[in-house]
C-alpha cells in the first residue's frame, strides 16, 4: 500500500523523473522484480489471493508510466517549437524559363508549322562534319572566319572540336537519311572569342535546313519572311544583302526592320533602321555530294541564326552576358513570358 500511494500519487513532466520511476518501479532490478521473486516463495494457496494483488500492482506502475510518457511527449512537441498557426505562410517561388528557351521554343513552333521537325547533332565534333563536309578546304582562309576551341589535333577523324556552328547537324542529317529534308536543328556553339558584351565564347544557334528536288531561293525567301512576320509581327520588313558561306551558293544575310524604332533610326539598328539576323543560302552543291546526294536532283537551301541575337532583339537585352550569368534577377523578369 506504501508503494501503490507513491505510485498513484507520482506527477512529473520531466523525462529524467519518469526514467527514474521506470527503474526504480518496472526496471531489471525494480520493486516489482522484488516483490514477484519473494513471491515464488509463498504457499499456493495464498499464490492465488496474492498473485491477483500483484498484478494489478504492475499494472499501475505500468499505466502510470505510459500515461506520464504520452503526455510529456505530446507536451513537448507543441511547446519546443511554438508555433503559431495563425501565422500566413511562407510563399513559395516557381522558377521561370530562360530566356533563350522561350525563344528557341518560339521559334521551333514556327518552323514545326511550315513542317520541319526538329534534329540535334553532338557539341564536340570532327573536322569533317564541323568544317570539311561543308566545304570549307584544306588550309583555306575560310577556316578562319571561326575561332576554334580544339580539343585534339589530327586524329583518325581529323581535328576534334567544339563545334562553331550548328552547320554540322545538317551533314550529320543529310549523310544519315535520303531527300526531303526539312529540318531545324537547334543547338549550342563555341568560339574562341574573348567575352564581352557582345562576343561570347558559347552561344546559340538555330539551323534550317530544306533539301528536296526543286527547292528554290524563292522558297527560302518566303519561308523567312512568313518566319519573322509570325515571330516580330506582321509588317516586319526584310531585305537580304549578298554574303559568302562556303557551304551556301548563292549566300545572303537578312536583315530585318529595326523592331524597336520601326526602321525610325536607334541605337540598336545604329541608325540605319535595319539589323542582321541571319546567313542562309542555297546548299553549295558540293556540300550535296559529300553527303552522298545527287545534287543533279536535289537542290536545297540552308539558313543559320543565333538565338541571342533574336532574343536581344525580342527582349531589349544589352548585355550577351546576362544570358549565362545566372542572376535571378534578369531571370525572373521572364516569368511573365511562361
Ligand atoms: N553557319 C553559319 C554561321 O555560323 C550560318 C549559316 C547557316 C549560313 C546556314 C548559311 C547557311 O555563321
């Protein structure tokens, strides 16, 4: 009776006083241990008076042990962490696309409408599809026009490279299939540029890439004049002025209407109303043959642009750094775009 008043008459809220009571009552060498081995002892007639007594002896140490432990457990839960749930949540950010992205898309979507699909080529690539496939010779000054990252000099395939345009996916395209070919391959390049504002030693570049019989500059005209009314707007003007690519002959580059002054004259058009966006041409027909096509049959013609260039002109984007710089900052003002 002693113990049982001590039992029921035992409060805690400390952890270290209820393991106390657990050894002192219900441990290995507790009260309970005692009393049940003195309790072998006695005769079997009081075994049974007894035997009732003392289970119902341990039974209240026992309750009373995981009464205190649920509650001290509940207990310390709400008050460690005081928390008020009254309190608004904290937001959470959803992260926006690059910009690049958006406009790779944008102009992916274009061109999936005119019925190109999209193809992809590796980054690192052989002197043969980066350079001599497309016709750039043999030690010619050609080859000069891009500043190469070479990652191994003279190998069973030539030089291996950072590929300097996505010109490569379309010999890759044209060696691995049979004519039409109507494709746009987007992809990253590298050059050997100091970075700048302006210059990069990566960027992107979207390639198009039409090969059938019969194609004509016609086509090519009016596949990127529909492309840039649907991607600046309509009335966008464009002209295109002579140029020289070795895989493209003829070779032009086209420029479109300053988007941001109209043709009015600004900063970014340098007054002159008008900026470049991309080199296109008819595929040189030794370009064709490389890739194992009868170029008495096909014809095709090809275009190439960089997608920051187009994005600079969508987004007002000054700086060609800001693109890879990562700063949330520039990075959230897209979210709008989604
Ligand atoms: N590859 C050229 C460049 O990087 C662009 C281009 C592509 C020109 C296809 C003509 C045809 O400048």
């Amino acid at each position: 009776t002693q113990y049982t008043e001590e039992i029921n008459a035992f409060l805690t809220e400390n952890a270290e006083e209820l393991e106390q009571f657990r050894i002192r009552f219900l441990g290995t060498k507790g009260i309970i241990k005692d009393i049940f081995d003195e309790f072998k002892a006695v005769s079997p007639e009081e075994k049974r008076t007894l035997g009732k007594v003392l289970n119902e002896f341990k039974q209240l140490a026992e309750n009373k042990y995981q009464s205190i432990k649920e509650q001290t457990a509940t207990e310390s839960v709400s008050k460690d962490k005081d928390m008020d749930l009254s309190l608004p949540g904290e937001g959470f950010e959803i992260g926006a696309r690059h910009p690049l992205a958006l406009v790779r898309r944008e102009i992916v979507e274009i061109f999936n409408k005119l019925g190109f699909v999209v193809a992809e080529g590796p980054e690192i690539e052989d002197d043969w599809h980066n350079f001599s496939a497309l016709n750039f010779p043999e030690e010619h000054p050609a080859r000069d026009m891009q500043d190469t990252f070479f990652i191994k000099k003279g190998g069973e395939k030539g030089d291996i490279a950072l590929r300097t345009h996505t010109s490569s996916v379309q010999v890759r395209m044209m060696e691995a299939g049979k004519p039409p070919f109507r494709a746009i391959m987007p992809g990253r390049v590298y050059r050997n540029e100091a970075i700048s504002a302006r210059a990069h030693c990566f960027f992107h570049q979207v390639e198009g890439l039409y090969v059938d019989e019969n194609v004509s500059f016609a086509d090519l005209k009016q596949t990127l004049f529909y492309f840039v009314q649907e991607l600046y707007g309509e009335g966008t003007k464009v002209r295109f002025r002579p140029s020289y690519f070795p895989f493209t002959e003829p070779s032009a580059e086209m420029d479109i209407s300053c988007t941001i002054c109209k043709g009015a004259g600004c900063q970014l058009c340098k007054y002159s109303g008008w900026v470049e966006i991309l080199g296109c041409g008819m595929v040189d027909p030794n370009v064709l043959e490389n890739c194992g096509i009868d170029s008495k049959k096909y014809s095709g013609f090809a275009f190439g642009m960089g997608i920051e260039r187009i994005a600079n002109l969508k987004f007002e984007i000054k700086d060609l750094r800001l693109f890879s710089e990562n700063d949330v900052r520039f990075l959230k003002q897209y979210k709008s775009s989604l």
